[in-house]
C-alpha cells in the first residue's frame, strides 16, 4: 500500500498559495495514490516499487503510478527558504557547459515548459555520463520510464497553478525558481 507522503514545509506562499498547495497534495497527489492502491490489490505489481511500476506497467497502472513518482519529486524538491537556491559544483559546472550560464538553462527550462501542449511535465534529467537534457513528458511520463534519471521539474497540469496565476503559466513558472531547493536537486545528479 502507498501512502501520501508528508510534506518537509507547512507554507510555499506567496510562490504556491496554500489553497493551492493544499488541493494539489492532499486531493490531486491523494487520489493518484488511492486509484494506485486499488488498481494494484492482488497484481504481481503489489510488492514492487514505484519505480519498478513505472518502468514495467501500462494504462491506468502506469498514469497513476507516474503521477505519483512525479508528483513525490516536484514537493519534495521545493523549500520556503532554500538552503541552496543555485546549483554549486559539478552540477553547475554541467550547467554551464551545456547552457553557457545558469539562467540560459532557466530560459530554456521555462520555455519548454510554457509551450508543453496541454498537460505534463519539464524536467532536467540526466543519462548515466552524466550528460543532462532538458525534456517535456506528456501526461505521467517521466525519465524513469525512459531508463533516465530524474533531477528536477515543474508540473505544467493546469491543476498546479489555475487557482494562483489562472492562464499565465509562464508566470508561474519563472516564480518557482524561488523555492528550488538545489541540495535536493545535487543529491539527486
Ligand atoms: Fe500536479
């Protein structure tokens, strides 16, 4: 059985409202893990982890349990306060070489996420060298499905920001830089 994870803040506002925050994890995130939890009684995906279920199943099995592993990411990646809110070391140094600076990269990571038709997710994912790309998943995709690693992301569902900024999702998606937490992203590269 999956349970909802907690969240390591109380508030991300004036980023992410708490009306927002609140829907988004205790009914979006909290129906992905009930449907997964029905859908998987008594199936050989039963004993396995989110991960595995990612990368073996199909259909319902595999929009729930994508949601869920996306959604685990995108909470837990942000802080109020952030610790670390520009990559240091060799992520940067990654950055850099393949973006020629930290904001290239942002520009990049924002545009691929304002222009993602309908609903999905950006992300910064990594092969094993090490070499990053910057992608659009559709729906539950993710880079796990795809043998990548995940590192960073925004969900672009309308469901993540219609109450706070309505139609201006590119406005949404330049504020969350303010509450990335780049330890977290560093401890993933
Ligand atoms: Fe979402």
């Amino acid at each position: 059985m999956y349970k909802l994870i907690d969240l390591p803040y109380k508030s991300l506002a004036p980023v992410i409202s708490d009306q927002t925050l609140a829907f988004h994890h205790g009914k979006h995130l909290q129906a992905y893990v009930d449907n997964l939890n029905k859908l998987i009684t008594g199936t050989e995906f039963e004993s396995m982890s989110l991960e595995e279920i990612v990368k073996k199943s199909s259909g319902a099995i595999f929009n729930n349990a994508g949601q869920i592993l996306n959604h685990e990411m995108y909470f837990l990646q942000f802080a109020p306060q952030p610790s670390l809110p520009a990559p240091t070391g060799n992520l940067l140094a990654r950055i850099e070489k393949q973006w020629g600076s930290f904001d290239a990269f942002k520009a990049e990571f924002e545009a691929k996420g304002t222009t993602l038709f309908g609903s999905g997710w950006v992300w910064l994912q990594a092969n094993e060298t090490g070499e990053l790309s910057i992608v659009q998943y559709a729906n539950a995709d993710n880079p796990v499905a795809h043998g990548l690693k995940p590192l960073q992301t925004f969900d672009v569902w309308e469901h993540a920001y219609y109450l706070d900024y309505q139609n201006r999702r590119a406005a949404h998606l330049s504020a969350l830089w303010q509450i990335v937490n780049w330890s977290v992203i560093e401890r993933r590269f």
